[in-house]
C-alpha cells in the first residue's frame, strides 16, 4: 500500500465527552495529509436516547458513528468500533488526546518495517511535561517498587524519552497498528473494564512475532486520568485487570 493512497481509521471511545470527541476530531483532521483517506470514528458508550444519537449523527456528519447497547467498557467499545474501520492503518485513541507533530513521519516509519504491530508517539501534557509513554511488563516485584517509590517520594526517571525504541508496552491513549497486526490479535480483551487492556494487547501483539515501538519524533498532547486510580472505586478495577492479566501471562 503507497502512502499516496492510505486510508487511516482512528477510534476513539466517548463516555459522556462530546465536547473532547470535537476537539478530538478537530486536531485529526487538522494535521493529516490532505491525500490521506481518513475516517474518525465514535464509538460511545453513554446509551443515548435514540433522539439525541440522531442529532449528534446530523451535526456531526463528518463522524462515523457507533451507538453501543451498553457500557461494556474501553476495550468493548474499542472493539465495537474497529470492528466497522476500514483502514489500512488503525489507531487506537483517547478522546482527550490531541495530535501535534510527526504523524507523517510515523506513519511513514510503520510502513518501512513491516515487524512493527503497535507504534506510539512521545506524550505531552498541557504544559509539555513529558508523560509516560511505554512501561515495562507490570509484575508483582516491579508493582511493588514503584509503590514504594511513591510512598518515599523517590523520583524516578522516565525511560528513554528521545529515542525510537523496542519497548515492552505502550499507553493505550494512542497506539497505531497496521490492519495484518489487528487482524492476527482480533481485538483487544473484553475481560477488562478499564485499566490493562492495552498492556495485554502489546503482549499479545509480541507473542504472535510482531514489535512494539515507541516513537518520540512523533508526538502528541495527553493529560491522562491517572489521578482517578487513587479512589477506591478505580484502584478495585485496576487491580482486577491486573489479576487478569497476571493469571493469563504469568508474573514475568
């Protein structure tokens, strides 16, 4: 496939959140190729009223739209809406991402290695503070650590920051893949409601022989929602998902 003619789906999942989905889909279509075929599509969890679906399809016809039954959570979601792209480049994103720089370039390194499954860019937030943007596999002895790293206030670096790496995984806020990946790992596991989705899907992109990469030249602007782990609400479904993860794939 030439980049001449690509056609490029982003996903992006709402829950209540029609306003960043705007601004969203604004940065998209802001910032790609003019040649590019590109959709944006909606896939929301919010159960709307039928009557509000049908205005929100009328005002924003540009979007394609996917009503879900429920809130099944991120990765159901996720799925609902990639089952209906037809790119063939998928991008997995948060509603509250914007894109800034490097798309181009990054689209442009997926399709000279052909070994890549999921790339991701640098993260920034709003002050352009460099966030996490790839971690390591969690397991019990690093979860451990980097607890105890906040409890003493120590302040760890952040990994290779300005440098295309090989990677364990990637923050789920924005993960580009090419169609043959997606359709080898199908999706990702509906078993999580929030959190670890997209650790399982980097691990299971690296077990059917594909790479994960993160890509600082491209980057992007991520505020993140870390901060809602700290209720005990979200700490209970993170550490769920975790559970879930460890019982599928061990603790290395």
């Amino acid at each position: 496939m030439s980049l001449e003619v690509l056609k490029i789906s982003f996903i992006v999942v709402e829950y209540h959140s029609i306003e960043d989905i705007i601004t969203c889909y604004s940065s998209i279509i802001g910032i790609i190729p003019s040649n590019w075929q590109c959709e944006v599509i909606v896939s929301s969890n919010s159960v709307y009223p039928l009557k509000q679906q049908e205005e929100l399809k009328t005002l924003y016809k540009d979007i394609k739209w996917r009503f879900n039954e429920k809130n099944g959570g991120f990765a159901y979601a996720m799925n609902q809406g990639l089952s209906i792209a037809d790119g063939d480049i998928l991008v997995i994103m948060n509603p509250d991402v914007r894109l800034k720089t490097g798309i181009e370039k990054m689209v442009t390194y997926l399709y000279s290695h052909n070994e890549i499954g999921v790339i991701a860019p640098k993260i920034i937030n709003i002050n352009g503070k460099i966030q996490d943007s790839f971690r390591d596999f969690i397991t019990p002895m690093n979860f451990i650590k980097r607890h105890l790293s906040r409890i003493f206030k120590s302040t760890n670096q952040i990994g290779i920051i300005e440098v295309t790496s090989q990677v364990d995984w990637v923050i789920g806020a924005f993960m580009m893949m090419p169609r043959q990946a997606y359709e080898v790992v199908k999706g990702l596991d509906e078993y999580y409601f929030l959190y670890c989705e997209d650790m399982d899907f980097c691990k299971r992109i690296q077990l059917e022989g594909f790479s994960v990469v993160y890509y600082p030249e491209s980057e992007i602007e991520y505020e993140g929602t870390r901060s809602a782990r700290r209720s005990l609400k979200y700490a209970c479904i993170f550490l769920k998902s975790l559970l879930r993860y460890w019982t599928k794939f061990g603790f290395n």
